[in-house]
C-alpha cells in the first residue's frame, strides 16, 4: 500500500468541526493513511472570544493542537477541511489561511492534491453545501483533485445525504442533530483511497 500523508484541516467555534476532524483522522488511519490533524490560526480577538463560555473553553480545550502551516499543506498528498457555515461561505479564519497559499499555488505545489471537505450549520438549509463549494472554488483554481463522497456508500443517507461533503446540523445547545460519524470515516476512507490511485500514478 502507498502510504499516503493526510492533513485534516479544520477551524472550529463550539467543537463540532474539531469533532469531525478527529473522526476524519480515525477513518483515514483505518485506511491506512498518516494523518496529521491541524487547525487554522484563530483572528478573532481575544477579548471577543473571552466573552463567549463555549468558544473560549474550546480554544482552551484544544491548545494543544497544531496551528497548520503552508509547509503542511506541501507534505500532504491529500487535505480534509472541516469549517462552519458563515452565511453560506466558509468562516474569514479558513479563508485568510488559504489567503496564503499563492507561493505554493505559484509554484505548481498544490497541482493533483487530492481534496474534500465538510461542514456544520445550525440548520440543514443553513448554507452547507454553499460553504462546502466555496471551499471547493479554491481547490479548482490550484489544480487540486476533489473528492466529494456522492452516493457512494448508504451512510451518506443516514447522515442526511450531502453528495458534496458530509455535512451536520448542530442545536443551539452545541450538540450535533444528525449521526455522521460513519458518514465522516466513509469520506475519510474515500479521499484516502484516492490519493493512493493518485501518488501510484505518479510514482
């Protein structure tokens, strides 16, 4: 098997899209992949997040994971981002990281990545895939190969059926409404198993 370098990539208020990366990094390991789990830099001020008990105690709670670099991204032969919806467009944290990544494009060091994503919202009809897409528009323009999950296996419809990246609802209580766990690891597995098709290809 080609052991293939996987960077789950996530930004993450209350803890559902640090959840989904965690499941991504199950299922991907499962697959046989070497997975690295990274978050993007918080922009948000501090002050702004001392007010909010649920996104402080998450940045506390999660201070130990890496911040993700440009450097990761060249590493990996495939990439997961898990964001939340804002307004149908991924969160200003995810953008402004890949706001960084014109030297890499540039260069052509972003050409053939294998790629996918997923989302939470407060609703179903909250703009996931709309967020989930915006996501993808960047990968179109670095030449990325993007693996959406479809219909491929019958988790997808327990989850709630997204074809364009597993995506869940969250409560006002921060808890996730949907079953997506088995969901997550199937798309992990598939974005896995493609990169491998990929790097054997170019091998």
């Amino acid at each position: 098997m080609t052991n293939v370098k996987l960077a789950v990539i996530y930004y993450s208020m209350g803890g559902t899209n640090y959840q989904l990366s965690k499941w991504a990094e199950e299922g991907a390991k499962e697959a046989g992949a070497e997975v690295k789990v990274l978050k993007v830099p918080e922009i948000a001020p501090q002050s702004v997040i001392d007010e909010n008990a649920g996104w402080k105690a998450h940045v506390e709670a999660t201070k130990q994971v890496p911040e993700v670099t440009t450097n990761d991204l060249e590493w990996a032969d495939a990439i997961i981002f898990s964001v939340p919806t804002r307004f149908g467009n991924m969160p200003a944290q995810m953008k402004q990281f890949l706001d960084t990544t014109g030297g890499l494009w540039f260069n052509g060091k972003l050409v053939n990545k294998v790629v996918s994503a997923m989302t939470s919202a407060q609703n179903p009809h909250g703009g996931q895939e709309a967020t989930i897409l915006s996501l993808y528009t960047t990968m179109y323009h670095w030449g990325a190969i993007v693996v959406a999950p479809g219909y491929t296996d019958p988790v997808i419809y327990g989850a709630g059926g997204n074809p364009y990246g597993t995506s869940v609802s969250v409560s006002q209580d921060g808890k996730m409404i949907e079953d997506v766990q088995a969901a997550v690891k199937h798309q992990a597995k598939r974005t896995v198993t493609v990169a491998e098709w990929v790097k054997k290809a170019n091998q």
